[in-house]
C-alpha cells in the first residue's frame, strides 16, 4: 500500500469531499468540505481524487513511527490508547436476569470496553513473554495454541472496536 501524501484529495462515503491534511502511523487526518476535519483509518475504502506523494521525510516519519510504535507495544506494557465504536459511546451494558423481581445490573460501556482492551493488551504482553522466555520451542508452541484460542474466545467483542487493526483475531482456517 503506497501511502497517500498531505494535499490528497479523496471522496469517502461516510463524509463525502476532503483533502489530506496529515498522515500518522495508523489514520489520514482529512478536513471534509461539510463535516471539517476527521482522522479515518489509512486501510479505509475511499476513492482517490487526485494523489499526491510528498517527499521521503513524510514517508520516513511514518516508517519511524510505525518502528517505534511496534517497539514499544513489544516490550513495554504501556497500553495504547483504542477507540471504541462511535455507536456504543456512552452506551451502557444491561445484564438482566430471568427472574423479573432481580434488578438488572447496568455497565458504562466505555468502563467495560476499558477492561476488555486491557485484557488484549495483558494478552499481548504473555505473548511477548512466551517467546522470549527459556521454554523449549514444543512449550512455546503450546502457550501459543493458548493465546490464540483467548483470542478467539474473545472475537464477539470485536463489534465495540472503532477501528479494524485494534480487533481481535483468533485462529484463521487456511
């Protein structure tokens, strides 16, 4: 994928007309002639206008970035910040039980979201410590069958993840 420059004009369903006006490692900043400026995914489906590249420092930030970004998430346990689902924002959770004469239990869905993305990220982080720790290779093997079958039980949150690359995946069939 060929990173589109800043000065790119773009035509995106959701808010129509709108330029470029910054790229990071992950979203395109796009100031929308009638919504004004709105970042949106870099793997989003839009149609390009016209493009524009700028020079290599633009796309060499980005790579740095992206580096860095990977470096960090791999060894460190700081979390990074993940949007939920514009839809859910200031949602609640209702746990309603059978029994009609029991209160139902009511969640912010941002207070749940909040810890299943620490579950994700504490996931990541065994990940990291499986694969580097001393175990034979048939031990880290194992853990990792484990890790991805956490993963996939997971899946069924993936609908309150605003963005695709924070969802979580299990095992894929080939």
């Amino acid at each position: 994928m060929k990173l589109l420059g800043i000065g790119s004009r773009i035509q995106y369903n959701e808010y129509g007309k709108g330029v470029i006006t910054n790229v990071t490692s992950q979203h395109y900043w796009v100031t929308f002639i009638d919504k004004g400026l709105e970042t949106i995914d870099l793997d989003s489906e839009f149609e390009v206008i016209e493009a524009a590249y700028d020079d290599l420092d633009t796309v060499s930030f980005y790579d740095i970035e992206t580096s860095l970004v990977d470096i960090l998430k791999k060894w460190s346990d700081v979390s990074e910040v993940v949007p939920i689902a514009d839809k859910y924002k200031g949602g609640k959770i209702i746990l309603q039980p059978a029994d009609d004469s029991l209160k139902p239990y009511e969640l912010p869905i941002d207070k749940f979201f909040h810890k299943i993305t620490m579950v994700r990220d504490r996931l990541r982080v065994m990940e990291q410590r499986i694969n580097s720790s001393d175990l034979d290779e048939q031990g880290k093997i194992d853990l990792q069958q484990y890790v991805t079958r956490i993963y996939g039980s997971l899946t069924s949150f993936n609908v309150l993840f605003k963005s695709d690359s924070h969802k979580f995946i299990g095992q894929r069939s080939k």
